[in-house]
C-alpha cells in the first residue's frame, strides 16, 4: 500500500525483520512461506494472528503435521479460492 511506500526506508527495514521473525515463530523459514506470511500481515493487519475472526489462519500455521508450504497452500485456498502455483515448492 501507499502508506507503507512513504515510510522512511529504516522503517521498513525493521517492520520486514519483525514480519520475518513472526514468521518464524510459526516455524515457516523458506522464503515463500514468509513472503506470504508478510502479504496476510499487509492485507488482515498487523495483528491478524490474535485477532479472533483469523484463528482459523493461526491453527492451520501451528500445525506441524503439514509442510510449511501445504500451510500457506491451504491458507491461500481458503482466504482467496486457490493456492498461488509457487506455494507447493519447498
């Protein structure tokens, strides 16, 4: 979004390195898995993990069962009808 471009760029830097370490938490550590991880970030908000309407999200990144790819596949089918092709590549 705009906003986010008008942000001095130490400013992103930081909330990119905050995103990530987010991310991380939820055991994703390739780079697609992240990059979607910041993309929900972007588009729910920032708080999107603890709010009570996305839990679903939450339950599906907690679930070690799956790969972190299946995770952000079935997160993507879910919120937008379909997996993005480079979601199944660990």
């Amino acid at each position: 979004p705009d906003v986010y471009y008008r942000l001095p760029h130490d400013h992103i830097q930081e909330a990119l390195e905050r995103c990530i370490a987010r991310a991380r938490g939820y055991g994703l550590s390739s780079e697609f898995p992240i990059m979607r991880f910041v993309d929900y970030i972007v588009m729910l908000g920032w708080t999107f993990d603890t709010s009570e309407s996305h839990q679903w999200i939450v339950r599906i990144l907690n679930d070690n069962e799956r790969s972190e790819s299946r995770r952000i596949a079935d997160i993507d089918i879910i919120l937008f009808g379909g997996a993005l092709e480079e979601a199944f590549h660990d």
